[in-house]
C-alpha cells in the first residue's frame, strides 16, 4: 500500500486532519485503522441483525411453527463463531477425557 493510499484512508476515511496523519508513527495509525475497521465491522453487523429482527417479528404472527431469528437467515459471522466454539467445546473434551500426562 502507498503512502499516497494511507493517507486517503486516514483524511477520508478515518476523518483525521492531515496535519494528524503526518504526525503519527506508523504503528500509532495502524492501531487507529484497527479500531476505525472493528467498529465498523460492528455497525454493519448490527446493521444487518436489526433488519433480520425486523423481518422476523414481521414473519413471526404469521408462523405456524416457532419461529427464530435465526431460521431466516444465519448470517457468515454467525457460522464462524459457531465453528470456533464447536471448535472450542472439542478440544475441552478431549483434555476432560485425556490427562495432560497421556499426551504425547
């Protein structure tokens, strides 16, 4: 990435003055692009998942069966921290069945 590139997304994205941004480490602007990024990763997301909860109280009187959130559509981020916690539980098992002594 150019300098010309970071400076775009510091000024115009980012909205730091470009005084600001020539100021900065680089280090110091990778941790605010870190952050600038989660939260708005978290905007989209709840973004999304109001809709979803819109959509489904709109659905739900309508239902025959219950209805979950869920059922209408299960968003990427979703399935990824399903797979990490599956993930998870697995490898707590097999430490809760198998001594750290019998590992090899």
């Amino acid at each position: 990435m150019t300098l010309n590139e970071l400076l775009a997304i510091g000024v115009g994205e980012i909205g730091l003055s470009v005084d600001d941004f020539w100021d900065l480490e680089f280090d110091e602007f990778h941790e605010i692009s870190k952050a600038f990024n989660r939260s708005k990763n978290e905007r989209f997301r709840d973004e999304w998942e109001r809709s979803r909860f819109l959509a489904f109280y709109t659905l739900a009187p309508h239902s025959r069966k219950g209805l979950k959130p869920k059922d209408l559509i299960e968003f990427e981020w979703e399935k990824k921290e399903k797979h990490e916690e599956l993930k998870r539980i697995k490898k707590v098992d097999f430490d809760s069945v198998f001594p750290k002594t019998m590992k090899a």
